[in-house]
C-alpha cells in the first residue's frame, strides 16, 4: 500500500467533507421544497383553487425528478469512482446510437430541432455501448437545456482520416460558457452561476460524468463557446478490422 503524508490525509479529508456537504445542500433544497408544498396542499387543501392544486402538485413532481436524477447520479459516480465496474467494449456504429438518443431526448424537449449531419462509410468505434449512450445524452440534454426553445442543435459524426479516429460533435445555439468558466465546467457539482444558468435545473455532475467516461474509453473531449452557442466535441479512435463484431471486458 502507498504510504500518505499527513498533508495528503487533510486534503482527503476535506474533500470528502466538502462532498458530503455540497450533497447534503444539493438533496435538502428540494426536500424542503417538496415538504412545503405537500404541507400546504395539506393544510389549505379547501382553500386552494383546482388551478393551484395542480400547480403544486406539478412541483413536488418536478422536484422528485430533480431528486432522482442527483442520485442517479451520485450513483454513477460511485461506481465510477470505485473502479469496479466493467465495461463491454463492442465495435459500434455510432450514427444508431445518436438516433436513438435524439428520440431520446426530443421525448422531453418537443420544441427543439435536432439536426444531424453524417459522414459516409463513418467506419465503427470500439466502445461500451450503454456508456458512450449516457456521454450522447448528457451531451444533447445540456445542448437543449442551455439554449432556446425552437433553436438548432447540430449532431455531427464525421471522420479524421489522419489519426483515423471519429469525431462526435453537438452544436447548440445556446447561451454560451465564458472563457474563463470553461476549465471548471467539468469539475465534480460545478455549475456556471449566471442570471440566465440560474433558472435552469442541474446538479453539476453531468460533464464530471461524461469526460470521466470519455477518458475511460480512451476518448478526449474538448469544448469550444462563444456567446452565440457551444460545441463539445468527443474523439474516438476507429476500431480496427479485428475489433469488428468482437467485445472484450475491460475494467
Ligand atoms: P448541470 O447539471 O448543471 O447542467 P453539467 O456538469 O452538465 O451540470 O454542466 C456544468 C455546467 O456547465 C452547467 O451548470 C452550465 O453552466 C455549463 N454548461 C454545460 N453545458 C452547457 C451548454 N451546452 N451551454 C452552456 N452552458 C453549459
């Protein structure tokens, strides 16, 4: 075993306060929601309109959703953090799984247009199938609840025939992340407080999660914004003609 200096210990130490108290914060902001709303329908259930009824009803709802998408996530990032989980690495057409993504994904955000744009003879990646879904979905679910209603979002798969590799791209029309905001955003519960990313719901975990499964894959993941919108890109390497059809385990 590694020996550790006492210094080493203390910054251990308060990282894990720190997360404890970051989780706590994150899971009492809608539990004290959720509780004041169900006391109200409790208390002044004859008082309220059908109107106001359905209204706090909805919250409580929304806020359950909020709570279960944090411990989704904490869960994944649990498992990712204790280095136990397998993944099954499969050679993969990348542009199937986009698809189904989209219609994923179009399911909660109706008024976005997602465009998709594919190179052809795209060759496969070799890559965990459920994991490279769940980077696509925290991709296109950020890209659509970072920009407006009725915007674009473009889904690009294309390749670089000089490192044979393929490059996943999703460009939105969004709001855009800061110069100096960029290098944080994939930092464990970072999220960019602004007027316009305060009304939007999140926890901070989703790119913490995605470039973590990007790099376990032996990916890359980069971002490019402006004010007029933003990219993340993911990179692949092609899988090889062995790869195809084979899948292997790896931790
Ligand atoms: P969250 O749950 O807050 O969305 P993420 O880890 O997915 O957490 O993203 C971290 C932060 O990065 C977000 O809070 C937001 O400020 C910023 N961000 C992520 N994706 C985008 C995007 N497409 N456009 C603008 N800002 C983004």
């Amino acid at each position: 075993m590694q020996n550790i200096t006492d210094e080493e210990l203390n910054k251990l130490e308060q990282a894990h306060l720190d997360f404890i108290s970051t989780v706590s914060h994150e899971l009492r902001t809608p539990l004290t929601s959720i509780r004041g709303f169900a006391d109200t329908l409790l208390s002044s259930h004859d008082k309220l309109s059908p109107e106001q009824r359905e209204k706090f009803l909805l919250i409580i709802k929304e806020q359950a959703n909020r709570l279960i998408g944090l411990v989704e996530n904490l869960l994944t990032v649990s498992k990712m953090q204790s280095n136990k989980e397998l993944l099954v690495y499969k050679a993969t057409d990348v542009t199937s799984i986009i698809d189904c993504v989209i219609q994923i994904i179009k399911n909660q955000y109706k008024m976005h247009k997602y465009t998709v744009s594919y190179a052809k003879n795209l060759p496969k990646i070799l890559i965990d199938t459920d994991k490279f879904q769940q980077i696509l979905i925290n991709l296109l679910d950020n890209a659509s609840k970072y920009s407006p209603e009725n915007s674009e979002i473009l889904i690009k798969a294309e390749q670089n025939f000089n490192d044979n590799t393929v490059i996943i791209s999703v460009k939105d029309n969004g709001i855009g992340i800061n110069k100096e905001d960029i290098d944080k955003i994939f930092n464990k519960f970072s999220r960019i407080d602004s007027p316009l990313t305060r009304k939007i719901q999140g926890n901070g975990l989703g790119l913490y999660i995605t470039k973590t499964l990007v790099e376990k894959m032996d990916g890359e993941i980069t971002v490019e914004s402006s004010t007029q919108g933003s990219t993340f890109t993911v990179i692949f390497k092609a899988a090889t003609p062995e790869d195809s059809g084979i899948k292997k385990i790896k931790e």
